[in-house]
C-alpha cells in the first residue's frame, strides 16, 4: 500500500481509521446482502464500486458470478469456465483488469463511498482490486468492503492500522458507513 504518511499527498479527511472498512465472513456465509442494503440505503451519495450477484455460497459458480456496478448497473462475469475436469473456481485476470479500470474512471468522477465486494485471495497477493482500494484511500474516499476470515490477516497487514474488521451485523456496517461518509458518530 502507497505510504499514507506522506505530507505531500495527505488524504482530505481527518480521520483516516474511517477510511478502510471490512466486513468479517466465515466460508459460507452470506455478506453480499448487508453489502447490498448499505449500498440500497447509501443511495443519495455518490457511490462507486461493485456487489457480486450470482455464485454460491463458496463462490464458484463460474456461470453466475459477476460483479455489478453500483453506479451504472453494468454487470462483468469474474470467474473462467475452466472446464468439467478442473478443481476449484478461477478469477478471470482480464474481467478484473476491467473491473478496475471502470472503478478507477469512477473515482475520478467523484465519490463519497467506494464499496467493493472484496478484499480477497487477489488483492491479498498485491493484485486484483487492490490498486482501487489504494486509489480511494489517496483520494480520502472511505472504502466498504468484506473479507473472508483465512483472509483476515492480509487484510490487516495492507491497511496497517488504517483500517477496521467489522462483523457482520446489519447495525454495525450502518453506523461505520453513516460516521465514515458524514464524519459523525451514530446516534
């Protein structure tokens, strides 16, 4: 991750603990839809960013999968169809390098909130979507995103202390989106 403390290039909020949101998931478990009603009732701000519609719960159903877009609807199948014989699900590279150039040009555009449906395996490894999260952060934008809990670690070692877990109730999401896109504290 770029270094934050850097005076030359400081984000344009005062407190960067707001920044970096993820909501914490077991394997199987459901966060697509708290990620979806926060962005449904984030609605009058200026969002960017992607929810995953399709899949199953593991996440490997290549035929559904897609990321949509939170601003313009547009919809990009993620995972390759590898075939019957292969084992496990693959991320398609180009579909991803898609994805970010999209959500890069809506950054640009301007945005209070940048939600994306995940901090993964990819951007673990220092790929995927992880230049988008670097990108708002610059940008002072607060990022929404979920991680799995085997990715728990990574998560924390890239915002390195910039960031928070949040679990995954409904109320808590509320109130992190509520005082990191207004900057106050939850009634």
């Amino acid at each position: 991750m770029p270094d934050l403390s850097d005076p030359d290039q400081p984000p344009e909020t005062a407190d960067l603990s707001c920044l970096l949101a993820a909501i914490v998931f077991a394997p199987g478990e459901d966060v697509d839809t708290i990620l979806s009603e926060v962005a449904a009732e984030n609605s009058g701000l200026r969002l960017a960013g992607v929810v995953q519609t399709g899949g199953d719960r593991d996440g490997c159903d290549v035929r559904e999968m897609a990321l949509k877009s939170l601003r313009d609807g547009w919809v990009i199948r993620i995972l390759e169809d590898r075939g019957s014989q292969s084992q496990g699900c693959r991320l398609n590279p180009h579909a991803i390098t898609e994805v970010a150039g999209r959500l890069e040009r809506e950054l640009e555009a301007g945005a209070d909130l940048l939600l994306v449906n995940r901090f993964g395996r990819a951007e673990s490894e220092g790929y995927g979507l992880r230049p988008v999260f670097e990108r708002a952060v610059l940008d002072g934008v607060p990022v929404l995103t979920a991680v799995r809990s085997d990715y728990l670690g990574a998560w924390e070692e890239f915002h390195g202390g910039l960031g928070i877990a949040l679990p995954r109730e409904k109320q808590a999401v509320r109130d992190w989106a509520t005082k990191a896109c207004t900057g106050k504290t939850p009634a």
